[in-house]
C-alpha cells in the first residue's frame, strides 16, 4: 500500500474492569487495565494502532499528550516517517515546552510510546505483513535509522549497531525455526497478590495442565509471612522443575528488599523482580551481589534507554525488562535490545500490553540479534477485547500471521 497517508489523528482512552482481585500487587491493589490508544486514520480502510497501559485514571492525561505530541505526523506518508523516524522520534521526545515535564519519562513519555507504536503498526500493515516479518525484512540501516540511540553513543554508536546486525545475519536461519515451534512463554496471572492461597494453588494447577513451566508470584505482602508460605506452596506443588519468579514491584525499601530477597531465595527462583524503588540503582547493585545466584530482573518501570544503560553497566539488572509500553514505543524497546545485546543480558519483557506487541518483539530478538529466547511473560485478561488475540497453546506463543503489531482493539 505505498503512498499510505496519515490523514487524521485521534487518542481513545479504553478502561476495562477485571476479574475481583486480578491484576493486584503490593503496590497496586485495585488496578483497572487501560490502553491509551493512538488511532492513525489513513485514506484507505487501513488504520495504524498503537497502546500504552495505564492503570485508570491517568489514561485521559496520556490520551491529551498523545494528541498534543501527534499533530505533526498529519498529511505525512508513513513511509517517509518511518525512513527516518529516529530523528522524527527524537523531535516529538524534544518537544520544547512538553519535554520539560519529563524529561523523557513519565506522561509524555508513555505518550510517545502509544504514537510510536502505532507508526510502526501502519507501516507493518501498509506493507501487508505481521510486525515481526517487517522488523526482520529491513535491512541494518534502514532498521537502525528508525531508531534514537541518542545519549548511547558513548556504549553503543549506530555503526556499531548496524555492525551487529549485519554480523548476527549468516546464522538466522538456524533460530527462524521457532517461527514454527513458538515461542515459549510463563504465567504471571496464578499469582497476584489478592488471591487466597488455595485460588494460586488451583490456578497453577490449571496452567500446568496447558503446558506452562514458569510462573510468577506477586510478594510484598503486610506480613512478610505470607510471602515465605506462599513461596514455599508454589515451590512444592511445582517441584524442582517448576521455574518460580518473585515479584515485589517496589514495594520494599533497600534494607527490607535485601532481608526479603535473601530469605525467599531459600525457593531457588530464577529472579526477584523489582525488589526497591526503580530509581535506585545502587540499592539493585547492592542487592544483586547480595543475593546471587539469584537474579533481579527489572524494567517494568525503567522509562528510557538511558537509565537502562545505567542499570546495564552498573550490574543492578540481570534480566532485562524493556516494555514497548513504557519505553517509547517500538524504536526505543529495540534501542535498548541493541544495548542488552551487546553487554550480554537477555531481554524478557514486562507485557503491560497483555504480550501483544512483545510477541513479535521477542522474535526479532530471538532471530536478528541472537537474544535467548527465554520466555514471554503471559497475562490473559484482556485477550476477548483485541481483534487478534495472542495465540498461547501449551505454554507457548504461537507466531502471529495478521499484518501489523496485534493492537486493534474490538471496543474500539
């Protein structure tokens, strides 16, 4: 669909109720799921759809920076957005007077990530194919143009970054086979925080059953008890086999994360998600040489490549967290794989659009850059509302086939 012209430009703020306690955590107790959509109206029926997860009220501020920070892709063809749309994102992230309330994080931020992310749906659909095929079928340059490594340079140069791809490319052939087999993923929702033991216990039975080996359990509880016989059920009634990961989403101060992280190592889990307020990168150093083997694993709300370079270099991360909801959009999430790459870090993002978009993230990863493919968290709340749902059978992500990034939104 060449010549596919945005014409018209519009932020829709979607709510939607979930299940009594699904979604809660120590921190967010009470969560309604929420997309701040961007809607990228073209002359044809083709419409580019980008999200960002919020979790209610905040969604309208989102939805007004999305139209404020939107306006001057009008009239523009998406092609030649996209040709150059690392220097076009950086300008909207430079906005003179919006930049000040961030920079580069918080509102605004999760603003450009909806609007980035809807670019690169229209562009994947004006070219008739799944994100995933367009992400793979760009050649280096042209991959790394639609990106900002502004602020990297001094870790990762766009030479180097081309260079990369270029040097992963003999070999793709031999991970495109998880095209075919999946991609594998990890349950988050047997364990939120509001549910009862027996409900966690009968949830992880059931995901069993559909073929999951990984699951996460939220901690942070009042009464740090509850979080060790939790932990100890789960780590019973998966066995050793089962892989268990913990998640406090910032819920302990430095000195409570470094006692509760080393008393729930005693269930061996692959990582401690994060333990202390994201921010403090010295308390995730501190604690990661404290508590190892064990890993942390952070990024959930880490808002741009710069800190994650920080957390990269320092050690405070293990496993990388980038969301394309969080960061902005596609283009920075990708930044930041280029950077986890080259620092040898597996990249296992946060899916605060329900995995979504991340599923194709995951397999240009897997396949361009040599990434591990070591799971895909999966939360399922939100399937019924998206036109093409993502596909999980027996534990594993099977590979979307529809053109675009799997935003569309039923509601909507």
């Amino acid at each position: 669909m060449s010549g596919c012209v945005i014409r018209s430009i519009d932020a829709i703020d979607a709510r939607f109720e979930l299940p009594a306690g699904a979604g809660s955590d120590a921190v967010h107790t009470n969560p309604v799921y929420a997309m701040a959509l961007t809607h990228l109206a073209t002359d044809s029926e083709t419409t580019g759809v980008g999200l960002a997860l919020t979790l209610g009220s905040g969604n309208a501020l989102v939805c007004e920076a999305i139209r404020m920070l939107a306006q001057p892709l009008a009239g523009k063809p998406i092609d030649e957005i996209m040709a150059q749309f690392g220097s076009v994102a950086r300008g909207m992230a430079n906005d003179p007077a919006l930049r000040w309330l961030g920079p580069h994080k918080g509102v605004v931020h999760l603003a450009l990530a909806s609007i980035t992310n809807a670019c690169w749906d229209l562009w994947a659909k004006s070219r008739g194919v799944p994100l995933w095929k367009l992400l793979l079928d760009l050649d280096p340059e042209a991959l790394v143009a639609a990106l900002d490594l502004s602020y990297l340079e001094d870790v990762l140069t766009p030479a180097e970054a081309v260079a990369m791809l270029r040097n992963e490319s003999a070999t793709r052939a031999e991970r495109e086979t998880i095209l075919r087999t999946g991609y594998p993923g990890y349950d988050t929702s047997v364990g939120w925080m509001a549910y009862d033991e027996a409900k966690v216990r009968a949830l992880t039975l059931q995901a069993m059953d559909r073929g999951f080996k990984a699951f996460k359990l939220k901690v942070g509880s009042d009464k740090e008890e509850r979080d060790l016989r939790r932990a100890a059920m789960l780590r019973e009634l998966t066995g050793d086999a089962g892989i268990l990961m913990f998640d406090a989403n910032q819920r302990w101060n430095a000195p409570d994360a470094m006692r509760m992280c080393r008393a729930l190592a005693a269930f061996r889990p692959l990582w401690i998600e994060e333990p202390t307020h994201p921010d403090d990168i010295h308390a995730h150093v501190e604690l990661a040489r404290a508590i190892a083997p064990v890993r942390i694993a952070a990024g959930e709300h880490v808002p741009n490549r710069v800190v994650f370079k920080n957390f990269l270099l320092y050690g405070g991360v293990h496993y990388v967290q980038a969301d394309c909801t969080r960061l902005a959009g596609v283009s920075e999430f990708l930044a930041v794989s280029l950077l986890a790459r080259k620092l040898g870090l597996p990249v296992v993002p946060h899916v605060g659009d329900m995995g979504q978009i991340h599923q194709h993230l995951v397999l240009f990863n897997h396949i361009a850059l040599r990434h591990e493919a070591v799971f895909l968290e999966h939360i399922p709340h939100l399937r019924k509302h998206f036109v093409h749902p993502a596909e999980v059978s027996e534990g594993v992500y099977r590979t979307p086939q529809q053109p675009g990034a799997s935003c569309d939104m039923r509601e909507t």
